[in-house]
C-alpha cells in the first residue's frame, strides 16, 4: 500500500473518530496495520479505542508496538499504563507510566497517573514524591495538591495535608473531594471545630455527595454530639444504603449511645456477607461482652485476619484479640 493511501486511512480514520464513527475509525486503523504492522499511529489509536472499548488485551499489544516504535514520545506508554491498570496489572502499569515519565520527566499527567498507582499499591511514599513533582511542575493545577493532601492523610502528617489542601482549595474552590480530604485531616488533628466546619460550607454546594455527610458524622461523633452524628449519618444511608462503611458507622454511634442491642441489629447484616470489612469485625468484637458472645468475636477476627488486610488493620486485631483475652 502506497504511503499515500496510508495517510488517507489514518485521515479518515481520525475523521470518523471525530464524528463518533467508532467502527468507521477501527476499520481504518486495521487496514493500514494489514499493511503496515509497525505503524506508529494506528497502533496508538487502535490501541486506545480498544482499551476504551474493554478489549484489554488486544489493546496492551497494539500499545506496546506503538511504544517501541516511537522511543522519544510518551504517549503509547501512559496509555499502556491505563489499559494495564484496567486489566489489573498494578506492577505492569507502573513499569509502563515510570517509563513514559523517563521519556517525559514533566509531564503533568503521566507523574500524576503514576503517583495514582503508587497509590492504590500502598507505595504511599512513591506516591508523595511523584505528586509533590507534579504540584512542583504545574502548581496552577490543584490535582496533584489534592491528591498529595490525600496521601500526607494516610502517611499521619494532617498537618502538612491542611497545608497543601488549603492551596488545592485556593486553586479549585468547587471541587468537592477537596474540602472532604480537608475535613478528614481537621479529624486527624482533633480540629473537630474547623472539621465541621468545612464539612457544613461544602454540604452547602454538594448537599448530594454521602462521603461529606459520613464525615461530618464522625467529627460530629468525636466531638460527643452523638444524636447530631446519628442524623448526619442517616443522611449518608438514605443516598448509599448500600455502603456498609456507612452502617458501621451508625452502629458505633449508636454503641456509643450505650444501646449495644440496637447497635448490633444495623451491625448484623454487614456481619453476616462474604467479605467482612474489618471495621466490623472490631466493632463487634467490642460489644461481644455485653452481648456475650466473645467467643463468635474471636473467630471472626481470625477470619477477617487470614485475609489480605493492611499492617495497620492486622495491628488493631491484634490488640482487640488481646482485649478479649483480658476481659
């Protein structure tokens, strides 16, 4: 095929993309690989419209061609990294993002793509430098000051997260995650006040959004106010009444309140599913006296323990199973 009707093809194809023709464009990008297999292009952009389409596999060969072929451009790499992710291939798509930021050391969005999936691997401090690179890089864009606050959350230094959250705030006052990771680290430091606080100015604008009213229910539940957490909290339920995070923390609440019964009647069910969270199984294990049933707490613990938990989860079993052997 002539270098001429390749360029039409690859045209054409590019064209019908525009015009949401998805199989006009796929036709066109596969005639030109029949003819030329190493075609930078069609790779890529056969690549990405399958991995958007779920055709994971196909998608992760054509990438990793167009990658080859082009050595001085990042692109096919960072997509590589979203189709392997996709495909849950955590240390593939890792190896693919840190090398398009090799082949691009500042590009924003490959170092944030690769901060994410430091993330989700709990390499939590891989994950701060990236997103402290990319704040460094483009600090008018408050996704890495955001996602950088989130991870300082996790790492236990809600200091420096206000810090850096309150300039993600500056940036994008209408972002919604960014005054609820905001609110967590004021919980973090006991700032229960200013946690309220702006947990209750973003409700103002996101009244939809659960997670700020979950979190507005603890601050609220730590502060003593118990009755006011319960109501917070029933507002959380009454939009995800299917979020178990939720439930547990009406049960505690409500354990709290001193009504261990009525506490383990919302706790039971999320008790009774195939995959118990670990925050239920310690809250359980904390009401077993009153209930009497220390013995069925134990054995959910160790349940819960032989699964794939976190260090920290394991060390809070660890100290409940040493409670009830005290108690």
């Amino acid at each position: 095929m002539s270098n001429e009707r390749i360029e039409q093809l690859l045209t054409d194809a590019n064209a019908a993309i525009d015009a949401g023709d998805i199989g006009r464009a796929v036709a066109g990008y596969q005639e030109v690989l029949a003819s030329e297999p190493d075609n930078y292009e069609a790779c890529l952009m056969l690549g990405s419209l399958l991995g958007e389409a779920g055709q994971l596999e196909q998608a992760a060969a054509l990438l990793r061609s167009a990658a080859a072929v082009r050595t001085d451009d990042a692109t096919a790499s960072i997509t590589l990294g979203h189709v392997l992710r996709a495909m849950g291939d955590g240390a593939g798509a890792i190896a693919a993002l840190e090398e398009a930021v090799r082949r691009e050391p500042r590009d924003y969005d490959a170092i944030c793509t690769l901060g994410s999936m430091f993330a989700e691997s709990e390499y939590r401090a891989e994950a701060v430098a990236q997103f402290r690179q990319a704040a460094e890089i483009d600090p008018q864009r408050a996704e890495a000051w955001s996602a950088l606050g989130a991870m300082l959350i996790l790492q236990d230094d809600a200091q420096a997260a206000v810090d850096t959250l309150k300039t993600a705030r500056r940036i994008d006052p209408e972002d919604r995650e960014i005054p609820l990771q905001l609110g967590m680290a004021y919980i973090q430091l006991e700032r229960l006040d200013e946690a309220e606080s702006i947990l209750q100015e973003a409700l103002s604008q996101h009244a939809s959004y659960p997670d700020l009213q979950f979190w507005l229910a603890e601050a609220q539940k730590r502060h003593g106010r118990l009755a006011d957490a319960l109501l917070s909290n029933a507002a959380a339920r009454s939009m995800a009444p299917d979020n178990d995070q939720y439930v547990i923390q009406a049960a505690a609440i409500t354990e709290a309140q001193g009504d261990t019964d009525a506490a383990f009647a919302l706790l039971q069910p999320v008790l009774q599913s195939d995959d118990v969270p670990v925050e239920a199984a310690l809250l359980f294990a904390l009401m077993s006296r009153t209930l009497g049933r220390m013995n069925d707490a134990r054995s959910l613990l160790d349940s819960v323990a032989s699964k794939d938990i976190t260090p920290e989860q394991r060390g809070k079993i660890d100290e409940v199973m040493i409670w009830l052997e005290t108690v």
